[in-house]
C-alpha cells in the first residue's frame, strides 16, 4: 500500500505535468461552447471510509440539467463537446490533482454521489476501505456503460438493480486481489484497451454495447439495507 501511495503521488504529478496542453485546450473548448459556466464541475463524492471530497473534473453537461443520476449516451443534457471528452475519457483528466491531494487513487472503484454508499450492507461495505479511484475493475469492465444503459427502457432502474450490484461485486473482486501488480495491469488496460483480454481475468474485461449481461449480481451480492 506505501508503494501505491507513492506511486499515485509521483505519476499523478507527471500525469498532469503532461496533460497540461490538452487541459488548457480542453478549457478554452469548454469556454467557448458553454460561455460563461465554469469549465470545471465540482461534485461531492464518497471518498475512503465513506469521508465526503470535491471531485473535479471537466463540464460536460449544460448547467442546471438535472435530471437522473446516471448518464445515457446520446441524451439532450451532454453537449456534442461533452460527449467527445467522455468517450476519450478526456473529462477526468482533473481528477489527476484528486490523485495528488490523496483523494483518490489511480485505480480502485469509482466514486459515488452519496446515496448509493449508504445501501451497502454487510460484506459490501468493505469497499469503503479503498480509495476511490479513476480506473478500475469495475470501470474496465463497464468501459461502454452509457451505450449499455441508452439501450434500456428504463436506465436509472437498470443501472441500481443490475450495473450496481455487479460493480460491487467487481470492487470486492478487486479487493480481495489486489496488488500493485494488478493495479499496473489495469492502468495499462485502460490506456490500451487491446491488451485487457490477456493482461486482466476474464471477469474485469469489458462489455460492448448491446451484449449479453450475463452475471449473477443479485444472486451473489446483496448491496441493499432492509
């Protein structure tokens, strides 16, 4: 864990020393489409041991959208700008300074508003001992989330009864097996999505958009309090 926490501090420096040029174009772009809403999006999260942050990443949905909790691609809220820094995963670029702070991790589940923390129980609330982080088991597994979801009639309904709970299931997964090996493995998952077939279990590889969800969620976890 000493070596994860220097690692997250040392790459997530160079990380944003890097993406720097793609950070200023990507704020002018977003000044430029939404004048006068901050490029940035602040956001309460779920941190480590269930503590509230301030997530930060880039605006990718006109403000006041309100609306539903999760995101569905192609919906009227997510500007045409909006969707391309999402597909490219280009709006969390600033959660690289989450990393540095030690809000976050480089990997580790992604983190909620609050809400859905709270209907962990049991076994399940052992997720809340690892840092949020910005890939993951869960995140690699779910790469095409918001093409999965747009595919329902009902997203919100789907999302807490079927997405949720494998998510956790996943997180657990990582939980109970992980190492900074792994955790080096799913980096490199996510920057080269090629790779993730032979460097990760079968169980973290990724889902494409109008497949099968074939996982026992309900039947193996249960995240609800009664």
């Amino acid at each position: 864990m000493l070596t994860k926490e220097i690692f997250d501090r040392f790459a997530g420096f160079i990380g944003l020393a890097v993406a720097i040029p793609v950070i200023l174009l990507t704020w002018i772009a977003i000044a430029i489409v939404m004048p006068g809403a901050p490029a940035i999006f602040r956001q309460k999260r779920v941190g480590k041991d269930g503590r509230l942050f301030t997530l930060v990443k880039f605006r990718t949905m006109r403000p006041a959208h309100g609306g539903s909790s999760v995101s569905v691609a192609g919906e009227s809220r997510i500007t045409p700008l909006g969707a391309v820094l999402r597909r490219w995963k280009i709006d969390e670029l600033p959660e690289l300074w989450n990393v540095i702070k030690g809000d976050m991790s480089f990997v580790g589940p992604r983190p909620d508003v609050p809400g859905y923390a709270d209907c962990l129980e049991g076994d399940c609330r052992r997720i809340l001992s690892l840092k949020p982080g910005i890939t993951g088991a869960a995140t690699l597994r779910y790469r095409y989330e918001e093409e999965i979801l747009a595919s329902q009639e009902d997203p919100q309904t789907y999302n807490d009864s079927v997405i949720y709970p494998d998510k956790v299931r996943l997180n657990l997964l990582y939980l109970d097996s992980r190492s900074f090996g792994l955790d080096l493995r799913m980096i490199l998952s996510t920057a080269l999505p090629s790779l993730q077939s032979r460097l990760l279990p079968s169980e973290f590889h990724a889902i494409m958009p109008g497949s099968e969800l074939n996982t026992p969620t309900t039947q193996s976890v249960n995240i609800y309090a009664n």
